[in-house]
C-alpha cells in the first residue's frame, strides 16, 4: 500500500482529527465542533498538572491518573456497547469508553497536546500507547485500565541495546492505523446490521484506497445486504476479474451465474 493514499503529518493530534472527518460520512449525528470543544475541556483540565516546561514522568502518571479517575476514561467493561460504537474515536470523546485502539487514539491526542512524545506503537505481540521520555526511557500504557510499564535503561547504553528497545515499540504509520479502524467499523456495522452506515464507511475506505479489491468486494456485499443486487453486480465482478484465485471470487462467480441462468418452465 502506498504511503500516499492521504495527506496527513504523522502526529497523534493529526490522527485523531482525521479519523473525526472520516467518522463524519456515518455519522452525520455527531457534531465534529462540539467534540473539538470537549477535547479543550479535557486539556484544559489536565493542563494543571504540567507545570514543567519538559514534561516529565511525575507529571505523566499524574495525568494518566486523572484521564482514569477524574475525567473516567475507561474500557466497556459489563457494558453492554456496540463494537461500532466502541471502535469509534467520536463516541470515545464523548462517552469515555472505547476498546484499546480508540481510548489509545484519543490518550494519545490528550497527551501530545501536553507536550508529551505519545504514539501508537506496535509492540511484542500487540499494539499500544506509548510515551517516550527519552532515548532510554519508554511508558507503555494500558488504555483499557491506565496500568503502565516504565522501560529504562542506563545512558551509556551501547547501540545494539538501544536498538533493541526501539524494534519493542515501533510507532505504526498512521495511514495504517486509519485503515485498521475504519475496516472494524465497516466488519462491526455489517455484524450489527447498519448497513447504510456500512455502505458509507466502505465507501471511505475506497476513497482512500481506490485500487483495493476487497473494498469494492465489501461494498458489493455491503449492497447485496441493501437489495441492489444490480449495482452489487459490478463491485462482484471487479473483484472476481482482480483475484481469481481467492476462494471468495469462486463463491461470487457461482452467485452471479446463478442470477442469470435461465428458468424453464414445464407445461
């Protein structure tokens, strides 16, 4: 996938407001100045406990603490809450729940907007938030509960050492993490049957990744769902002539072939 599928610096802020213009083609109910306005308070009031010019690693547990206890941040818990929902950054900021990427995504933004380095990293065997303090100092949150893991070493570190904490916590791209929640949306509002909604999401998917066969195998099923077999019809059949050899072009081929064979009729 090429890295210019969108223009976008590579910041937590950048990430989390894109996501909120991509939210907006489904999600026409929920004010974008309205959620902007909320992140502001939620600064504004963890602003108190960043007094140093260079934030540091008191102040950032200070504010994890707050993100948790004051302002309630939290997983879903016994919830009982759509995946859609909790896989969207605009009901995390305005619940204050989300699964772990979401409740990362808007943490992220809160802390970057402190002064600290936050990021989305890929870790051992998963992905999270992380704050990077220095070059051998490493905070790995859990953004479900707010637990932390500090990463230190001493400063006269040798290189391959340093190396190896950096390959622990790879920041992932953000086009790559936009395409990952976007493509949970679209799974989770099908599952749940909002396929108008889904119809919308997988057609931002397209938008910025017009050359993607299996987004337009998505939306073709996406309008299977809606009884547009007719405009399905062209989606089914790109996807088929792009990936041949995918068990699904097999299955699709069959369907089609089956809407037009003939009927006879016994007399």
């Amino acid at each position: 996938m090429s890295a210019n599928w969108f223009i976008s610096s590579n910041s937590a802020n950048d990430l989390l407001i894109e996501l909120l213009d991509l939210e907006q083609n489904w999600q026409s109910k929920i004010s974008k100045p309205n959620i902007l306005a909320t992140l502001e308070e939620l600064v504004n009031h963890l602003e108190q406990y960043c007094v140093e010019k260079v934030p540091n690693q008191e102040e950032l547990y200070k504010v994890i603490d707050s993100i948790f206890d004051e302002l309630a941040f939290s997983g879903p818990g016994l919830q009982s809450v759509p995946e859609s929902a909790l896989g969207s950054v605009s009901y995390c900021i305005e619940s204050r729940t989300g699964n772990s990427l979401t409740l990362a995504i808007v943490m992220a933004y809160l802390l970057k907007e402190l002064g600290f380095n936050a990021f989305i990293a890929e870790l051992q065997d998963d992905i999270g938030l992380v704050v990077k303090l220095s070059n051998s100092e490493l905070i790995v949150i859990d953004s479900i509960s707010g637990a932390t893991e500090y990463i230190i070493t001493s400063d006269d570190l040798n290189e391959s050492m340093l190396s190896g904490i950096a390959a622990y916590a790879q920041p992932i791209d953000h086009e790559e993490l936009i395409k990952e929640l976007l493509s949970e949306q679209k799974i989770c509002l099908l599952a749940e049957g909002f396929y108008e909604e889904a119809l919308l999401c997988v057609e931002t998917l397209m938008a910025l990744l017009p050359e993607d066969p299996y987004e337009r195998r998505d939306r073709g099923i996406v309008l299977q769902q809606l009884d547009c077999d007719h405009v399905a019809t062209d989606d089914l059949k790109y996807f088929i002539k792009a990936c041949p050899n995918d068990p699904m072009a097999a299955f699709f081929k069959s369907q089609l072939e089956e809407q037009v064979a003939p009927t006879h009729t016994l007399h």
